[in-house]
C-alpha cells in the first residue's frame, strides 16, 4: 500500500525494482513534507497542530506524521525515562501524552541521536496513532494512518467474463465485472450481486476496515471461510464497487477469460486495526 506498505517501491517485498547499475541499501528510508494541515486530538484537546508536518515513509510501515516541537502543546507531553533505538535513526525518546484527567504512556516519540542525513526530523514528535482519540486534516477525521499521497486506485469496468465456482456449483458468472487497481496490490475483481446465486453466500461475523474503502463484510461459501467480501457502503471516492463482491481465489475457483486466477503476489491483504473510539457510524461518515 503505497510508497512503502505492501509490495510499495520502498518496501521489502516489492515487485518492481530501481534500473541502477549498483544495488541500493535494503532499507531507504523516504521523508517529504506532508504539506497538508493536521491536527492531533486526545481529550477534547488539540495537542499538535501544524502545517509543517513531515511524513516519514519506512519499509513494512504506514506513514508517520511529525510535527515541530513548536506546533505541539508542550503540556500534553510528559517525558519519561524510556529510550529505545531505531535501526535507522537512532535513539528514540518516548512521552506520556496527558491532557485533562487522562494520560496515555508511551504515545510519542522524538529521535534525540539523528544522523546528519535525516536531519528533516530533527526536533519533531509523533503521535502514536491507536492511542490518541483522533487525527485530523483541516476538520476531517483521517481513519487508519497519515494519509499516503502515494496510495492510488482505479477502478475500470470491463466486458471481460468472470466467473466463480465452488466445485461443481456456479456461485456467480458475470460479463461487465469492474477491476479496482490499488497500489502495492494485485488487481480485485468485483461482481454484481444480479451476477451471483447470492443463496451460496453465507455472512459471518466481524468486519474489517480499510481506510481508503470503508467496512467490509465477509462471507463464507460452503467449507471456504471468508471466501467473498463486499464494501456495502463503500466511501464515495470508490462507490463503483459498493455492495458489489469479489472472491478469494484461494479459496474459490475464480476464472477470468476461461483461466483461473491464482493466488498473485500481493493478493494477501495484511488486515488494519481499529482505530481508538471508531464506531461504524463514523466509519460511515466519509
């Protein structure tokens, strides 16, 4: 997902490669400013608001936004004697985060040993995502992780045939399925619930939540668990796939143009935690 999640170009696992004569180190490490107001909130209280936050991109992680000492209330954050080191960067010094009758320990961090090469974090803190109550740009609430202005999709339907079966039983078969395209992931296909014996769908329980989608909702099919998925009330930027559904094909047979599909790289979702006193409706909201 995006520049450095996933299969993203800066990260571990990623599919493409930089056309350099001399290989590159394994980790880079990627900072640029975010160039978007953003505010962090806990307790009724804004502790950090700035427009010149710095988003540090790192292999195997979402992006983290840090924000200039002088843009932080210097109140809320409480030092502690806890020092780690980062393979990268250095030592990192951790804070309580308190405001009002509420603390949260070990919520953010300053690197206090920075190597001159990164000197564009140098007197910044960041926030521990799931332990402040929101984070926000200008009055929206951003769900998941600071926005990855590398983090794209398209979404494109098709007169391609689509069709899944589950042993002998056809569970849908389809003409004008779309395909989302999203970055460090491979292609989705989406069916329309008219294409599909929705009779072999099964809901389960327990939903995730994508940042860029919405809630999703999972179905098994006969002996395959969470064989099928579909975002019913997806945000609007991506509403062509909303309440439509697409299939595992590790789990089921999805075949495309009469060739099954096999499980690809970057077909394996890693599933995003619950942001703190998320609820569905505001979930919903966006």
């Amino acid at each position: 997902m995006g520049l450095s999640w996933q299969q993203g170009p800066l990260s571990a696992g990623a599919i493409g490669r930089f056309l350099t004569p001399d290989p590159l180190p394994q980790r880079l490490l990627f900072a640029e400013r975010l160039r978007r107001r953003m505010r962090v909130q806990f307790h009724d209280t804004s502790v950090a608001d700035s427009e010149n936050v710095v988003l540090l991109h790192e292999p195997g992680r979402y992006p983290v936004a840090y924000f200039p000492r002088a843009d932080v209330d210097e109140q809320a954050l409480v030092a502690s004697d806890k020092v780690t080191h980062h393979q990268d960067l250095g030592d990192m010094a951790w804070y309580a985060v308190h405001a009002g009758d509420r603390t949260a320990e070990r919520a953010a961090w300053e690197f206090i040993a920075l190597p001159g090469h990164a000197a564009e974090l140098q007197g910044r803190v960041a926030f521990a995502w799931r332990a402040m109550d929101g984070f926000y740009e200008e009055d929206e609430r951003i769900f998941g992780h600071a926005a990855d202005p590398y983090h794209r999709i398209d979404i494109r339907r098709t007169s391609r045939s689509l069709e899944v079966r589950s042993g002998d039983t056809v569970i849908a078969r389809s003409g004008h399925p779309v395909v989302l395209f999203e970055s460090g992931f491979a292609p989705r296909w989406y069916v329309p619930r008219a294409d599909i014996d929705e009779t072999r769908l099964h809901p389960v329980e327990g939903r995730t939540f994508c940042p860029y989608k919405g809630l999703c909702d999972y179905y098994d099919i006969g002996d395959a668990h969470r064989a099928a998925w579909s975002y019913r009330d997806a945000y609007r930027e991506v509403d062509r796939i909303g309440d439509m559904v697409s299939f595992e094909p590790d789990q089921v047979e999805v075949h495309l143009d009469g060739r099954r599909l096999d499980i690809e790289p970057g077909q394996t979702v890693i599933a995003h935690g619950i942001d703190r006193g998320l609820d569905v409706d505001e979930v919903r909201a966006p």
